[in-house]
C-alpha cells in the first residue's frame, strides 16, 4: 500500500511541477512576444452582449481602423439574440459584455483571450460603463482581441496607458 501512495504522490507532484512549468513558459512566451496568437480558421464574429447603450459607431469606427491593417472580422453584431449572449466561451467569436462587479482595479476595460497552442479560439472585452466612449479604447481591446499585446511606445495603440496612447500603429 505504502509503494501506491509514493508513486501517487510523486505523479502528483511531477503533474504538478509540468503545469507550473506550462504556465511560466506560456507567460514567458506572451511577455516577450507582442503578437503571440492568431485566430483559428475564419474572421472572429464580434457580438455586443455589453447592451444597447455601446456605441454602434465607435465599434465600427474601430473594426474599420483594424480592416485597413489587414485584421477582419467576420461581422458585426450589434443586437444579438439572448441566447447567443449568455454563452459562455464560443469558439470563433469575440464577445463585448460589461466588467463584472466587483472588480477593485481601475482598469477601464480589459480582454481576455481563450487559446489552443497558439491559436485564440475566443476573446471577450470587458468595458466599465461608458469607457467604449473614449477615444481609441475600442480599437485598443479590439487589437488585444486579434492577439495583440502591449509596447511602451509613447503614442502607440497598444500602449497600456491611456493617457499614453495614440493613434500609432506598428509592430516594434
């Protein structure tokens, strides 16, 4: 019994060293790259689950700057259906919600990308209310969406600060 529990707790404890390891080299890889992940197959479908106060136009204003970069999206959505909204990770869509409460950073909005290898299978943006108004902050988390990271160039999109970012667009 006791030759089990060794070979049990040292699987466990290998599982475990692997996934940590799988962590740091998949965090290592996004810190130094700044385009880590493309799309799975087709253009992404951009739903807005966010409601119908989102600017319609800012977010055209934003797919359009991103299609003259060569990013498409497969099409825009601006009323969905609410079933399509209370899905949770479909693959092949970037989906704009609201920040959830309870947030205690002052972040004014955020994506989160789902990945397979190297390849996002989905994104979601998070707004804070309002934020979709400010200027660039669409064409920011949109280019997060399409697997962008953060440069500290002053006057660059993917700047991370607000305050710092412009409408510049290059990869460094």
């Amino acid at each position: 019994m006791k030759g089990y529990i060794k070979i049990a707790a040292l699987g466990l404890g290998m599982l475990l060293i692997g996934f940590t390891a799988g962590l740091g080299i998949k965090f290592a890889y996004e810190s130094s790259s700044f385009k880590p992940y493309d799309w799975m197959g087709e253009n992404p479908i951009l739903i807005n689950c966010y409601g119908e106060d989102f600017s319609e136009l800012q977010m055209v204003r934003a797919i359009d700057y991103w299609a003259i970069r060569g990013h498409s999206i497969g099409f825009y959505e601006h009323n969905p259906p609410e079933q399509v909204c209370e899905s949770e990770d479909l693959w092949g869509f970037i989906m704009i919600r609201k920040k959830p409460g309870g947030f205690s950073d002052n972040t004014i909005a955020s994506t989160s990308r789902k990945t397979s290898g190297i390849r996002i299978r989905s994104a979601t943006i998070y707004y804070s209310p309002g934020s979709f108004n400010l200027d660039l902050i669409n064409e920011h988390e949109l280019g997060h969406a399409f697997g962008y990271g953060h440069t500290d160039i002053e006057g660059h999109l993917m700047h991370p600060l607000y305050n710092r970012m412009g409408r510049k667009f290059y990869v460094p």
